[in-house]
C-alpha cells in the first residue's frame, strides 16, 4: 500500500504538502451566532488536524 501516490507528497503552487489526504469545505454549523468561529469550531478543526491529513478546506461565506 506504501506506493500508492495517495501518500506521496505533492506540491500546489508553493506549498508542500505531506500526502494528498484532502477534507473538502464541509459545513459543521459550529460557528457562533454572529458566524466567528467560537470554541466549537477551533476545536473541531484542531482535532481533525491533529491526524494525518494533508489540506483541511474550510469554507468562509461573507
């Protein structure tokens, strides 16, 4: 499984990533009632970085 490209590391313009292990622009309604991200939200994606994911994608509306 090791040769699979899913764990080789690639670029994207200049930034390296360590896989390509991807979380797409989920909504989780965590944010705040005035849409920041309170305590629920940072945590969520602090766990979530926490694992062996390469990008963590997070969908900012304005």
């Amino acid at each position: 499984m090791e040769n699979l490209k899913i764990f080789i590391p690639i670029s994207i313009g200049s930034m390296e990533v360590k896989n390509r292990f991807v979380v797409p622009a989920i909504g989780t309604n965590l944010a705040e009632h005035n849409g920041e991200a309170g305590d629920c939200l940072i945590s969520y994606y602090t766990e979530r970085a926490k694992g062996d994911l390469a990008l963590l994608l997070r969908n900012v509306l304005q």
